[in-house]
C-alpha cells in the first residue's frame, strides 16, 4: 500500500490589501446549517510530460494562490465561536487572517498515479491521503488548506505527476463557490483573467428573522460548541463496508437515457389526459433523468420491498430563486437541501421512471418557489427518514470542472470529490470530455455491482 508524508509545511498569506478588510464575516442562515458536517475535499490528479518540474509548479500555485485569496480572504480566516451571543463567525481580523493557508507540500512512496486516475474503483485510503488536514472538531479553526504531493517515476525517470487536494470547510462555502475560487486561482496560475470578483456580503441573504434561525441552526446542529460535534455521529469515512466507483455517461449515453424517461413521462401523460385528470409532468431535464435513473438503480440494487418508501435528497443553488436574486458571484453558501419520497413500488414498476421524474420534479418545484419560505424547518427534513433507504445528490452536471482546473500544464486526470460520506451518495460533475456526466458513488459493498449492472445497463 502506497503511503503519503508530508515534507514541508508553510503559509500562504494574502498580499497587502489597498483598503481595510472586515475583522468579521457573520454566517447566513444558509451557511450555519452546515456547521457540523465534514469539511468540503476535492482532489485532482494531474499526470503527463506536461506538468512542470515540482519546484516551479509549487512556486506557480503558491504565488497564484497569495493573489488570489485577497479578494476570497473568508478562506484565511478563522470560524470561531462567540459564546456571550452564541454566534460562529468568520474572524478576518489581522491576527486570525495573518498567517495564511496552511500548504503542505507531501511525497508519495510507491504510489502509481496512473492507477488513482483510472480506476473507475476509488482508492479511498490512497485519496484521503491527498487531502490536507482540516480540523474542525472545536472552534476556531482553519477554514481553508492545500496539499501538493509529488508521485515520483521509477528510479532514474521522471516524475508520473501530481496530485492537488483542498478541503474547505462547509460553513465558509458551498460547491459553486469553492470551484469559483478554484477557477480564478487556476487562471492566476496561466496567467489570464478568471472570473470577476466575489461578493462576500451575507446581508443579500434576506430573512427578517435570519439572525434568529442562524443561531437556532447552529444550536440544534452542534449543540456543544465551541466543538462541532459531527452530524448523524461518527462518520466512517473508511469504512471497509462501503466502496466508491466513478461512472461516466457519454454524451450519447445521455441522449438514449432523456429519450427513454421522457418516452415514459409522455406515455404517464397521456394516460393521465385520457381518463381526464390534469397533470403538471413535463419532459425531464438532463439532471432529471439521470437522478431519477440513479434512484430507480440503488432501489433495484438494495432490493426494497415495494410498499417502503425510497428517498432522494438533493442539495439546490438558491442564487438565482432568491427574492431579489443573489448574484453567481456571491462567495458563500446558497444552497438547501430537500427531500422526495415516493414508494418503492412506483419506481419498480413499468412507470418508474416517469414516477420518478414527477417526484423529483415536484419537489424541486415546490422547494425553490420562494426557497426561504420554509427555512425554520430544514432541518425537519431527516425527522422521519430511514438513512438506508436514502441517495443524496450532491453537485451538479453544470459543474465544468475539468475545464476550470487548468493551472497551466493541462486539464487534470481526474477531479473527485473525497468527502463522500455515506451511503447512497451521488455526486455529478461535467465529464472530462466536456460532453458527458461523471458520476461518483459512495454505497455499501454488497450493493455496488447490483448498482452498476442496474445503471449501466449491463
């Protein structure tokens, strides 16, 4: 087994700031409902004769991330607990933001770079390896660190490459804005103009009672702080019962799916029309269909009895749904989580994917028609929920992460999210090849190959 040590360890710091930086960021409602969970780790594994020589990329990415982070400066700060009021808070002030980004710079020993970027079957020890240290357990804590580690060739070749993992934590950011300061810091490192600048204001989040229910999340979610105790208990991140496998669709794979679902949905329709009720389906989007195929597979592969209820959580960016809208720059977290649930005996039926497809729908409908107007009650959402009976969608097809993540030596081999931490997680991002969906899985073992026969089609 391959093993990863760190070799140095230093501080990026934010370059001088023409004007005064706020000493401290408060947390949205939005962002305090993810106090306790696991920070955010994104691996990518870059390989090839075009990754430069390890001391300029380190001098590259470093130098690129110390100009990137003034304008993203929550990432330097520090989430820390006010315990006279009973608020977290980014503190941004001089001595918690001084120091910088913790960046380790870590070798591996044995480790074959090309087999972590190509298995469709996750290494998982071998990938948590690459991902830097982010405690977060008690308060304060760092919020933001990088890890660089270096695959060295056989004895007298060059290097296979090299593999960039960060964790952020959840509180600060969700995904959309975490791949945004990845997008300009790998645009800082080519040397071209990334996206415009961020917005870190949390006021533009609108609730008049939004104070209130950021404290009562924070309260409920780690009723122990300063530490953050973690959501749902323990999470066995390594659990030798669970394994992760990537799936990718082909942009023609896609096509097929969307025909055959939305041949289901119409046959639904005009049977619904014909016996004269009204109904609200509609051809299904590409999300759509591949969430509603990634549900009907884990139910098939888990064998559920037809009469329980099978679950799907699916985590939504509220930007543009706000009440007034919130601008894609917004640097923070917009995003809420809600479930659909239908019996297990409609998505094993003849129409399961139409029925599938009208949950789903349903409730991202009902869930972002004004996203704010249920918040007291998010966290209800688990209340009444059998964990083993649930997927959990995260990130999302539009999510181009391989086109964003060229520091200057070429797209990577390969982008995972590491975090992947229960069962029945599924995490889409856009496929390498810009035309696909890459689908990464967490499940429990028994259960995998029954999943990739059933979703594969094999």
């Amino acid at each position: 087994m391959s093993r990863v040590h760190v070799v140095k360890t230093t501080y990026v710091p934010l370059p001088p700031s023409p004007a005064p930086l706020p000493d401290r960021v408060d947390l949205s409602l939005f962002d305090a409902l993810w106090i306790c969970f696991p920070p955010i780790q994104r691996l990518l594994l870059f390989r090839g004769s075009h990754v430069p020589p390890l001391p300029a990329l380190l001098d590259s990415l470093r130098s690129a991330l110390s100009r990137t982070l003034l304008p993203y400066f929550t990432l330097a700060g520090k989430l820390t607990y006010a315990p006279a009021s009973g608020d977290v808070f980014i503190d941004c002030s001089p001595a918690a933001i001084g120091p910088g980004v913790a960046f380790f710079e870590a070798e591996s020993e044995g480790g074959d770079l090309g087999r972590l970027a190509d298995d469709e079957v996750h290494d998982v020890d071998a990938f948590v390896q690459l991902i830097p240290e982010l405690d977060a357990t008690e308060l304060p804590a760092p919020v933001f660190a990088v890890q660089v580690t270096r695959f060295r060739g056989a004895e007298g070749s060059a290097d296979q490459g090299v593999a960039l993992g960060f964790a952020a934590h959840h509180s600060v950011v969700d995904g959309r804005a975490l791949w945004r300061f990845v997008e300009a810091w790998a645009a800082e490192c080519r040397g071209e103009a990334g996206p415009p600048p961020p917005s870190l204001d949390r006021s533009v989040i609108k609730h008049p009672k939004g104070k209130e229910i950021a404290r009562m999340f924070l309260h409920r979610m780690s009723p122990c702080l300063p530490k953050t105790t973690p959501f749902f208990g323990a999470i066995e991140r390594l659990s030798p019962e669970f394994e992760r496998r990537t799936f990718v669709m082909s942009r023609d794979q896609i096509q097929l799916l969307k025909q055959q679902t939305t041949q289901s949905v119409n046959a639904v329709i005009s049977k619904q029309l014909q016996a004269g009720r009204s109904t609200t389906l509609r051809p299904p989007s590409t999300f759509v269909s591949i969430s509603a195929h990634a549900w009907i597979a884990f139910v098939r592969s888990k064998g559920f009895q037809p009469d329980v209820d099978a679950y799907i959580i699916v985590i939504a960016d509220c930007r543009p749904r706000l009440d007034p809208p919130v601008d894609d720059a917004f640097f923070g977290n917009c995003v809420k989580y809600f479930c659909a649930k239908t019996r297990a005996s409609e998505l094993l039926g003849e129409e399961g994917p139409a029925r599938a497809c009208a949950a789903l729908q349903n409730a991202i409908n009902e869930a972002l028609e004004d996203p704010l107007k249920d918040c007291e009650t998010w966290l209800n959402v688990f209340d009444e929920i059998d964990m083993s009976r649930l997927v959990n969608l995260t990130a999302s097809p539009r999510f181009m992460v391989y086109d964003i993540t060229d520091f200057g030596w070429g797209r990577p081999s390969r982008a995972e999210l590491v975090s992947m931490n229960n069962d029945g997680q599924v995490v889409f991002v856009g496929a390498r090849d810009g035309e696909g969906v890459q689908v990464s899985l967490a499940l429990h073992s028994l259960h995998m190959e029954a999943f990739a026969k059933h979703f594969s089609g094999n």
